[in-house]
C-alpha cells in the first residue's frame, strides 16, 4: 500500500529564508519512502509527474494512483 507523506517544511534548513513543503510516499509493503531516480521527496506534482516519467520501469505503480493521494496545496494548477 501507498501513503502518501505531506512533510511540509519540516526536513528543510533551519537557515532557510524561505522553507518550501515538499511531500513523499511511503511503501508499506516495503517499509520505504519510494524513491525514483535518487529522489524522495517532491515540492509540487509537476516535480513529481516529471521524474515518474522519466522512470521508464516504474510500471507497476499507475500515475493516477499517486496522483489520487497527492493533497491539493501540491498540485500546480
């Protein structure tokens, strides 16, 4: 199963001007944050759709998936 994580700003620099909430997803099956070329965590779900679809093997998690779980304040528009 798939959660979805909202971390808001909580990993960012303590020295951060201007702190941006990222989010991420955890693997329960698994025990893991899903990561997809390096990357765990994502600000928006542009930055996200981009880097699943750059992940040509990621076939067994369909997009619309992740996108169901992904919280309004991360969509773009």
């Amino acid at each position: 199963m798939i959660r979805f994580i909202d971390l808001g700003t909580q990993i960012c620099h303590p020295d951060d001007d201007d702190p941006i909430p990222e989010f991420a997803f955890y693997d329960t099956v698994t025990d893991r944050f899903l990561e997809i070329e390096g990357t765990q965590t994502w600000a928006s779900w542009n930055d996200f759709e981009d880097d699943y679809d750059e992940y040509v093997n990621y076939k067994f998690y369909p997009l619309e998936r992740f996108k169901s779980l992904v919280h309004d304040k991360y969509k773009d528009g």
